[in-house]
C-alpha cells in the first residue's frame, strides 16, 4: 500500500511543526555549556578565591598582649604605667573629675569631650592628644592616647598625666 502524497503532507508539516518547536524551545541538547557565550547579563557572579571567606588572621589576639584600640570604652589592663593610671569610682564620675581637673589646668585647651567614649580631645604644651577614662575591674583607668591610637609619648602628656594623677588621687 503506498501513501497518497497529500496524505504525507498531512502528518509532514504538524511533524516539522513539533520538531521545531522543540529546537527552538532552549532543550539543553542545543545550548551551549560555555559560561563565556552567554551574554554578560546572564554569567555566574566569579568571586575570587581570597574574597569568598572573612579573613580570620587577626580573630584572635593570644592572652597577654594588650590592645591600643582609642575607641576601646574598656581595657581588662593598664598597657604600661607610663601611660596611665587607675583610680578607684565609677568611670562616668572619673569622666567628669578629669573634666573639671583639666578646665583648671593652666595650659590645657579641650577640643570636644565625648563622655560615650570616655574621651577628652585636648592640646596641652604644643601637644594635641586624647585624655581617656575606660572602666577596668575596681575603677577607671586614665589615660594619654595619641592620634594613631597609641600611648601618648612625650613631656607634654606625661605632665598632664602627672598632674590629674595627682589630682584625683591615682
């Protein structure tokens, strides 16, 4: 039995019809694996290796080692005598003590004061530095930090160190 050829027409195109349809409809046969032929749209976010974790070098500081944070609003320590003292009281009491002991220090210019981070900006014999007071177990411990974060060297601050230490009895 042989097929009339418009009978074959007849299934012929629905057939041609369907296959194309399925070629054009993205089967993954037909796209391409490659990441770069995409458009740059639709590509993956590369992160690179050293930036798809935080860094954990620094999580840890050993015990014994002493920080030199100026924002730091409490230390556990004095880092060296040299750059402060502890007094006995509450720190927000020591703050405003060390305020007062510096308005009466000839000399002494404060800058700003900002008692959340327990820090007196003041200039002082040609010195610009921080007076700070930061709760420690017992009290408050102040100090002289300078604009890197450091403790302050230096006449200037030793001798304003020595003056409220004296002052406020530390």
């Amino acid at each position: 039995m042989r097929i009339a050829p418009r009978s074959m027409t007849m299934f012929a195109r629905p057939a041609a019809a369907l296959l194309a349809v399925a070629m054009l409809s993205g089967c993954h046969w037909f796209r391409s694996d490659n990441v770069f032929e995409q458009p740059e749209a639709s590509r993956p976010l590369e992160v690179p290796p050293d930036l798809d974790l935080p860094r954990t070098d620094g999580a840890m500081v050993p015990p014994g080692t002493s920080t030199t944070s100026v924002t730091r609003s409490s230390m556990a320590s004095a880092p060296t005598p040299a750059s402060g003292f502890n007094v006995g009281g509450d720190r927000d009491a020591t703050f405003a003590k060390v305020g007062e002991v510096l308005a009466a220090t000839e000399g002494v210019t404060i800058a700003s004061r900002a008692q959340v981070l327990g820090a007196y900006d003041v200039s002082y014999q040609g010195s610009n530095f921080l007076v700070r007071v930061s709760a420690v177990e017992g009290g408050a411990y102040v100090s002289a930090v300078d604009p890197r974060g450091v403790p302050a060297g230096g006449d200037a601050p030793t001798r304003l160190l020595a003056i409220l230490k004296a002052a406020l009895g530390g």
